[in-house]
C-alpha cells in the first residue's frame, strides 16, 4: 500500500487499531460489557477496512464485509430487553436493587 502514497506509519496505525479493536470489541460483545460502545467502534473498524480494502483493490468482493454489516445493524436494531444473559444487565440489576434498599 505504500506504493499507493499512504505513509507506511499511517497502515501500522491502522493495522494495529483494527487488530485490537476486533479483538476487543468481539470479547466485550461476546460477554455483553459496554455492548453499544463496542458495536460502535466495531463499525468504525469496519470503515476503516472497507477503505483500506478500497486501496489495495478498488473492485474487492462484499462478502468480507457484507456479513459483518448486518451483524451489527441487526444487533443495534434489536430491544435492549431481550438482551438477559450479558453483564450490562446484571450491572443494571444489581443498580436496581441497590436503589430500591436505600
């Protein structure tokens, strides 16, 4: 990709960004922590491929992409109340209850 013109420093960034946030944000969603923040920036990181992608290969195939889109558009569609079995909701309830013994 340098010999596009992109700074080789600026694809290091993005390597690692993308390599971590992946990593981050799949574990936090799988556990259900901060799950909207997580979905966010696996959308960012999900942009910042699809450009990257664009780069190295201006006509490049959606079925890298595509699935992963949906993914998340479905996860953000859907009411926070059928999501039980994460972290954020045993969080949310324990709140309540600490709110309802003072």
């Amino acid at each position: 990709m340098s010999k596009i013109g992109i700074p080789k420093f600026l694809i290091i960034t993005g390597v690692w960004f993308t390599s971590y946030i992946e990593l981050i944000g799949g574990f936090l969603l799988i556990i259900g922590f901060a799950k909207y923040y997580a979905m966010y920036l696996l959308g960012l990181d999900l942009i910042i491929a699809s450009i990257a992608f664009g780069f190295m290969k201006p006509m490049w195939d959606m079925k890298f992409v595509f699935p992963r889109l949906v993914i998340l558009i479905f996860l953000l569609v859907i009411p926070s109340d059928w999501d039980i079995i994460s972290v954020d909701y045993v969080w949310s309830l324990i709140k309540f209850i600490r709110s309802i013994a003072k």
